[in-house]
C-alpha cells in the first residue's frame, strides 16, 4: 500500500475514533452524554485487539446473544460497559471466559440502534479507566468489581505533552512510510493525538495492552513514540 493510501485510511480511522463520522444510523436513539462517576462493578466487554480510551468513541457491533443481554441490561441502567482486552491465545476459549488483560476502559453507550434481527449497532465514548478487583459469575455476561485509575494531566505534564507532540508526528510520519510534512492530520488535542493513535494504528495486542496500562497520557506518548521508531519485529522493552 502506498504511503498515501495508507495515511488516508489512518485518518478515516482518526475520524471515527474521535466520532466525528461514526456510522450510526439516523435511526438510531443518541443520548445527551452525561459522563457518570465508575460503578463499583460493571459488566464487561471482553474483545480481541480492540480498546477505547478517555474521551473517545468507538462504534461496536452487538451480535453475540450474551453481549446482547449485557447491552440491553446496560441500557436500562446507567448504560456504562467495561471495554477490556482478551490476552492472546484466546481462541479455543472464546466462547467461554478466556483470560483478560487487568486493565481497560469504562465507556458510556451514547447512540444505540436495534436491528430486526435483535443485533445492536452501538457507539460507546470511553471516560476513565479501571482495574479489575474480582469477577462474579452469575451472568450470561461477565462482571467486574472495579476501581478507577484517573489520568489527569497537570500543566507541567501537559506542557511536556505538546513539546513531545513534533517528535510523535514525526515518528508517525516515519512509521507510515510518508513523505516529510506530507501527514495531515485532523485538528485535535494533544491528548486525543496520542489516545487515538493508540486505538487506530495495527499495534498487536500486547503493545496495545502496554500502551494502555501506561501511567499517563504523558507515558503513553513517550512509549507511543518509541514504538512507532524502533525497527520493524524489534520487540518493546516493558515499562
């Protein structure tokens, strides 16, 4: 794929991160976002390689019937879900409850469509990420007991955050195969740069996972920026 190609299709995934053309049908039932505190527990989402993050959205397909039963639940209640990581090597267990990575995102559903068939096309928009305690088991769907992790940013570490923007830019550029000041990128924070990067580039799940559990948004923008210049198949060195 061309660089061109290839920038192009990074930023329609920008664009959907940040839900500014998430493909939620007019049909659809949208409610006015009103970020909740995170629940003592909460029902689980469980995915392969997927992840969402503070302040961003992410447009999911509902099909599995315990995942239908979860989101329905959820739309009666206080419509929060936990977005969580699978641990490589799931598939034989699938089906059952394979092994999760311990950290992910609570995520609020704001727009939900019902399809004939029972299916839901949802968008969730991620506000704070947790770390599981315990699991309880009398669901169709697994449950959480859960403790917030809080990434606020202070004005030193948001400073260092936009001078380390140029370098991120420029290793992505790099790690795109691009010509030099050739990447267009949507107008966003620097914040939502570096959470988004996260969720949109074809990291595997391991790096995803080590890019989440990063303590900060300052973290994760250093690492982001090491991994995106290291040599192809040259493994991460661990936090």
């Amino acid at each position: 794929m061309s660089s061109q190609g290839l920038s192009g299709r990074l930023i329609c995934q920008l664009l959907l991160v940040l839900g500014l053309v998430a493909p939620v049908p007019a049909s659809a039932q949208i409610t006015p976002l009103s970020v909740p505190d995170l629940p003592a527990v909460i029902p689980l989402f469980p995915l392969p390689n997927v992840a969402v993050l503070p302040y961003l959205q992410l447009p999911l397909h509902i099909f599995e019937p315990r995942y239908k039963e979860m989101l329905a639940d959820a739309l009666a209640g206080n419509r929060v879900i936990g977005i969580v990581q699978i641990q490589p090597g799931f598939e034989a267990d699938y089906q059952g409850r394979p092994p999760i990575f311990g950290i992910g995102c609570a995520a609020i559903v704001v727009a939900n469509d019902r399809q004939p068939d029972g299916e839901f096309d949802i968008v969730v928009r991620g506000f704070v990420k947790f770390r599981i305690m315990s699991e309880s088991g009398d669901k169709a769907y697994r449950v959480a007991r859960v403790e917030p992790i809080p990434e606020l940013l202070d004005e030193p570490a948001r400073t260092a955050l936009h001078e380390q923007r140029p370098a991120l830019e420029q290793a992505l550029t790099m790690f795109l195969g691009a010509a030099p000041n050739s990447l267009r990128l949507p107008v966003m924070t620097d914040e939502d740069l570096v959470n988004t990067l996260v969720m949109s580039l074809e990291f595997d799940t391991v790096d995803r996972q080590l890019l989440i559990e990063q303590p900060g948004v300052l973290a994760r923008a250093n690492k982001l920026a090491e991994m995106l210049g290291r040599t192809p198949g040259e493994p991460v060195v661990p936090r």
